[in-house]
C-alpha cells in the first residue's frame, strides 16, 4: 500500500510536528527550517532533470536497413519503417481531407 508522500501532507505534518515540538518544551527549528524549505518551492522537484527526459541525438543513415530487425524500443525503428513507406524523393503534399498513400515514382 502506497504511502502518503504528496507534497500537502509532508506540510501537515510538518506543522504536527512543530506543534509538538513547542509543547514538549523541545527545539522545533529544524521543522521550521524543512517547512520553509517546503513552502518555498515553486514547483515540485521530480528528477535532477527538468523534465526528466535526457535528449539524445539520432542517428539515421542514409541506407535502408531493414526495420523489422531494430529492436522495439529504438526511435530509429519508425524512421525507418516511414522512410521505407514514403521514401525519400517524397515531394507530393497529401490532400487534408484524403489520406491516400502516394504512389511509387519511377
């Protein structure tokens, strides 16, 4: 069962804590420091990266290999696999109301 870790109730209890702290006679600055520290955030901190992503460069070669073979995962794969659908002396424009594929120039 997934425990609550949102960003309100980390506040509320921080606040339960500094309540606590002040009526055991003990010293709440540390919750006061994490609460401030909490209240300042503008957006919530997620990853190192900013959108969690890292970009990576990809590399298409001008030869055909064959998109069957390239594993699942790899971007290439639909490149590849487009390429091979349209080719690369692809000039016509499709019309906007008629998806039809164009057909091979010799």
């Amino acid at each position: 069962m997934p425990t609550k870790g949102g960003r309100r109730e980390r506040e509320k209890r921080l606040r339960y804590q500094i309540k606590t702290a002040l009526d055991s006679n003990h010293d709440p600055f540390p919750y006061f420091q994490k609460l401030a520290q909490l209240l300042d955030q503008k957006e919530p901190v997620i990853s190192p990266n900013k959108n969690g992503y890292s970009l990576q460069p990809l590399e298409i070669t001008p030869r055909f290999p064959d998109y069957r073979n390239i594993r699942k995962g790899d971007p290439r794969k639909l490149a590849y696999k487009l390429r091979e659908l349209f080719g690369t002396d692809f000039t016509d424009t499709l019309p906007s109301n008629h998806p039809i594929l164009p057909t091979e120039q010799s």
